[in-house]
C-alpha cells in the first residue's frame, strides 16, 4: 500500500436507508458517492462535520445510479447548493425529467412500499452531469454496468483498489439489509436483472484488482471479491438463488 492509499480516506456518513460515502481527499476536494434518501440529511450532515467537511466544501456527489434512496439528497444539493451531481448518461436523462422509467412492481409489504416511493416520487436533478464507461471524477473512473438502473455504474478507485457498487453488487441479504454478505442485486428493484448479471458476468472477468468493496447497501466490505462473486453467480445460473429472492418478495 503506497502512501497516498493510505491517507485516501473512505467514510459511512449515512447508512440507515442506503449508504453515503465521503471522499475528504480527492485531487479535486471532497465528494460523496451516493448520497441517501431525504431522512438521511441530517445524520449526513452532521457525520461530514465530525469529519471535518461542511456542504459549502463538497465538490461533487458521484451517483452509482438513479433512484431516490441514493439520489434524492444530491437533488437538493445540486437544486439549494449548486454542487454537481454526476450520473451516467442513461440515468441522467430520467433524472433530468427527459424520460419515463417502466415502474418498479409493486408488491405487497417493505418492497412494495419501497417500490411505490420509487414510481411515485422519483429523483429530479435537472442540472445533472451525465457521464460515460470511462469518464474520470475526482479521480475515480466511471465502469457501465447496466441493469439495475439503465445507467447504473461502479465508481472506481484504482490507487486504493476501492469499488464503489451501488446496489448492482450489495453486501447485505435484500430487501432488508440486517444480513451482511456479499449478494447480486434485488430482483424486484431491478430494471433488467437479467442485463445486471452479465453486467456482472463481465466484471467477474475484469482484471482490476478489488481490495474493497463499498456498496449500496451494508457494510464495506474488505479483500477480494471475484471468487465469491463467480460463486453467485454461477448459484444463480443453477437457478437457485433467483428462485429464493422471488421467495422473499412475494
Ligand atoms: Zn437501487
């Protein structure tokens, strides 16, 4: 581990809906990756101040993906604060407004309930930056990963080999997240499913080597992931574990 891995700091400022990551030491000032649902502000904010940033100091929120539990607070901070907000392009234009998601499911119990706020009271950052497979901000690298949302990505940090996954890559059992481990996405929050699979089926093949994890959902996760995520899935491809997840969603 080189020097600036080790003062590169990566925080949890908000966990309680959907994780909030603070970046204090980018080339390009502090950011957030994701940045949690509207009950989330206050601890948000107050836990960026324990770490020494204000609002006034942020220079960017970096969004794994488009909805509401991750983007609602960046919609606030772009529409009251004038920070940029950074989405992939495909994304970007459901939250500019300019296109219509196809509405989640909307079964009965918590993922209904989740899946209704998500139909009914999506994300609206009209000023977000869209960006693209390749695109560095504030020193981590946009990677396309299709599926859960059209535009979802991982945030990449090579330096420190730190993955930002959204909820394309979890670490915690959905819908609720009390279960820590390593999990494909939820099939009744996914726009494609199948699509984020072999989103997942690339990464798997992918040469960075990950030495974190800080996902959408749970707690981060240190070491290696590959083997792991090749184990989930190929279990998914022996039609095991989707038919469990339709289990927990009826
Ligand atoms: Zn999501």
């Amino acid at each position: 581990m080189d020097e600036r891995t080790q003062t590169w700091r990566c925080i949890r400022v908000g966990k309680l809906v959907s994780n909030v990551w603070l970046l204090p030491d980018t080339p390009d000032g502090p950011v957030l990756v994701d940045a949690g649902f509207h009950s989330q502000w206050g601890t948000i904010l107050q836990n960026m101040r324990k770490h020494g940033v204000t609002v006034r100091e942020l220079r960017g929120v970096l969004l794994t993906h488009r909805h509401v539990d991750h983007a609602a607070n960046a919609a606030r901070l772009s529409a009251v604060h004038g920070i940029p907000v950074y989405a992939h392009g495909a994304d970007a234009a459901f939250l500019r407004g300019d296109a219509t998601p196809r509405p989640l499911p909307e079964p009965k119990g918590i993922v209904g309930m989740f899946a209704r706020i998500e139909n009914h009271f999506p994300a609206r950052i009209p000023g977000v930056v869209p960006v693209q497979h390749g695109d560095v901000i504030a020193g981590l690298e946009a990677l396309a990963m299709p599926g859960h949302t059209e535009g979802s990505v991982f945030w990449w940090h090579r330096a420190s080999g730190t993955l930002f996954s959204g909820d394309t890559l979890l670490n915690a059992q959905p819908p609720l997240v009390y279960r820590v481990g390593l999990n494909l996405p939820y099939v009744a929050f996914c726009d494609d499913y199948d699509e984020s699979l072999r989103s997942l089926e690339r990464f798997a093949q992918w040469e960075g080597e990950v030495q974190r994890v800080c996902p959408g959902h749970g707690p981060e996760r240190v070491g290696p992931v590959r083997e792991r995520l090749t184990k989930l899935l190929k279990a998914h491809r022996l039609g095991v574990r989707r038919t469990r997840q339709r289990k927990v969603g009826e």
